[in-house]
C-alpha cells in the first residue's frame, strides 16, 4: 500500500496541470466550507461579546401588547405576584422589581436627558455590574428612600470628566418635580446583556417620591442557572397565560434564550450553506473520477505489465483507489490551509476575533477523502477488469 501512495505522487508530479485542476474542486470546497462554519461559529461569538455574558441567568417580564378579552385577568406587577412566582414556578433563584421613568440630570450647566432605573438592593450585583468608583445601594438605601444615584460610566463621564462624581450632588428632574441626589457610585464601562440604563437610584425613593406603592414595569427573574434561564421563559408565559386568560399576555425573553435562538439561526445557516459548498466538492470529484478514467485508459500497458508479473485484479484496484484517494487527501490539506489563510484574513479585515471551526476542518477533511474513495471505484474497477493481453497490446 505505501508503495502505492509513493507510486501516486510520482504519477502527480509527471502531469503537474492535471493534479493541478483535479485538486483545485477539491481545495475549493474545503475551504468553503471552513470559512462558513468558522463564520457561523464567529457570529455566535460577536453577539455575545456585544451583550455580555452578564444576566444570562434572568428573564425579564413585562406587560404584553396583545389586546385583552372581556373575561381576561390583567396582571400587575405587585408583591402578590412575587410570591405567586416563588410559590407556583420552580428553578428561581430571586426576582427583582424595576421601575423605568424618563428625567433630566442637571449639574451646573450640562443638562441632559437620561433613561433612569429604580432598582431594588442588589440588582446591580445580580447583573455582575461593577463600580469603577463608589458603592452600591444598601438595604437602608432602599428602606429609607434615599437620594442617592448611581451613574453609568458614559453618563459619569459626560457631567464629571475630570472623573470625580462620587460625592457630588446632581439634580434629577422626573414628573415635572426636581430632587437633589448624591452620586454614589460610577460603573464601569461593560456589557451588562439587556441593562443599559444611564442612571440607578432606589426603588424605595421612587415608591415613596415618585409614584407611591408602584407595580413594577419589568420584573426579573433570577434563575438558579443561566441553563435553567431558556425554560424558565416557557414556564413563566405559560403561568401568565394561564393566570390571564389570555395568551401573550406578557412579554418573556431573556438573554440565554435569545443566544440560544441566534445560535440555532447562525448554525441553520452555516449548515445549509456548508452544503452548498460541499456540492462544489461532488463536483471536484466528477472531474477526478474523468481524470481517472482518462488515465487507465492512458496506462493501459503498465496495467497489462503488472497483470503479467502475477497483480490481481484486487492489488489493480487498490493501486487506482489509493491514486484517487491521494488526489482529495492533498486537496483536502491544502483546502483545509486555503480555510485557515481566508479565516486570518477575514479576522485581520475585520478587526474580531475569527473562531477556526476544527470540527469543520476535520470534516471536510474526510469528506473529501470519501468522495476520492467514491469516485475512484469506476475507474479502479475498469483497470482491474482490463484483459492482459488486450491492455499490453495498447488497444
């Protein structure tokens, strides 16, 4: 068998255009089909470098905007439905109320208006956020109401760029009433998943100033893991269907199953067009299987010099076979480098990290070994069922 593979290349390196063409098929395919996966696999990447891997375990729960039947339920966001969510779903870990309102921040003479959070004490922490100054709210802080804001790292940034916001009083502007807040804390700049408010301050200060004994507008769900997060969503709508009478009653998302579903798209797609380019690779392989045919019938006389040194049919086979297969194991190593370099270059380009898909590359790989295997057959079975005598005569 080794002596065949060294037979082979010899043969390669006398017809240099042939191998040439009948590898190119083969090396265009592999590489497509490493650049689409490792594409795939990148996207999935990108997405969550840009929310974050922060609040993957929670799932947020807002009003729906379907509208409502006569006999409907309408749901609100009180404590009553806190417990009811601990007594009646399983897998959470703790749920959180948030109230969103629209204010205007003031401090000296910039002025600017922001999207503000009232959060309750340790909201910030579940989302991993952290403080590039400063503290966080306190269970007192949201006992007591207090005046205290907590700024985003761009909002921060844009009041107090000489970066010394802790300490210093702001003024906050929402339903037409001004208050004075001690800023407290700045956050760092992160990706913190589905958060982005520009500004925190506590939920006990908006209940008790702003809107008193408020339902929440988002409730979180913390669940007792990012993995339970994506079957939480279906529990939680059922159970607010359920509640309500009504379907769609609520709008549930969160951002492991968001992830999930770009996941399941990108690879959808990587699969789909994977095929596509591995066609290209059964194309490859029709023109190998022509190539072959045209060189039994070139090597019709070596063909009848084995058979009368005593080859077999099998040992002619395996000779043609090994041939064949050698042609889409050369285009499969260097489709799989072709890949590779493309992969770099989209990466450099784009200036993001390119994820190199190896189950792809080893894939393709044998794919395209396979298909030289495959191809191979009818050729390697016309020269081991060639005559001696007829093939020795050149006819």
């Amino acid at each position: 068998m080794i002596e065949d593979f060294i037979n082979a290349f010899k043969n390669f390196k006398s017809n240099k255009t042939r191998t040439f063409l009948s590898l190119l098929g083969v090396i265009i395919g592999v590489a497509s089909v490493i650049v689409i996966s490792s594409m795939g696999q990148s996207s999935t990447k990108q997405v969550e470098a840009t929310f974050g891997t922060a609040g993957l375990d929670v799932v947020s729960i807002s009003s729906g905007f379907m509208r409502r039947r006569r006999d409907s339920v309408t749901l609100v966001f009180d404590e009553s439905f806190r417990e009811e969510l601990f007594d009646n779903i399983s897998d959470i870990e703790k749920v959180w109320y948030k109230n969103n309102l629209s204010a205007t921040l003031t401090y000296g003479e910039t002025s600017s208006s922001i999207s503000c959070a009232a959060v309750e004490t340790g909201y910030l922490e579940m989302y991993n956020m952290e403080l590039e100054s400063g503290s966080f709210f306190n269970v007192t802080d949201n006992e007591e109401g207090s005046q205290k804001i907590i700024l985003n790292h761009d909002t921060a940034e844009s009041f107090f760029p000489s970066g010394d916001a802790v300490g210093k009083k702001i003024i906050l502007v929402a339903s037409k009433v001004s208050f004075s807040f001690e800023v407290i804390g700045v956050l760092k700049d992160q990706t913190t998943g589905m958060e982005n408010s520009s500004a925190y301050i506590p939920r006990g200060f908006y209940s008790k100033k702003i809107k008193p004994n408020p339902s929440a507008d988002t409730v979180m769900v913390q669940a007792v893991s990012a993995q339970k997060a994506s079957e939480l969503v279906t529990t939680v709508k059922n159970f607010c269907t359920e509640k309500t009478g009504t379907e769609y009653s609520v709008n549930v998302t969160s951002m492991q199953s968001m992830l999930d579903q770009m996941s399941e798209i990108t690879g959808t797609m990587s699969m789909m067009l994977s095929a596509i380019a591995a066609i290209s690779l059964l194309v490859g392989g029709i023109g190998i299987m022509n190539i072959m045919i045209v060189t039994v019938t070139e090597r019709k006389q070596e063909i009848g010099i084995r058979k009368a040194l005593g080859a077999s049919p099998n040992d002619i086979r395996q000779q043609f076979l090994i041939e064949s297969a050698s042609i889409t194991l050369l285009g499969g190593f260097f489709g799989i480098i072709l890949g590779v370099i493309i992969s770099l270059a989209v990466e450099y380009v784009q200036s993001q990290a390119f994820v190199i898909s190896i189950n792809a590359c080893l894939i393709s790989f044998v794919f395209s070994v396979l298909v030289g295997i495959f191809f191979g057959l009818n050729p390697a079975s016309r020269a081991a069922k060639l005559d001696p005598v007829i093939a020795l005569s050149g006819e």
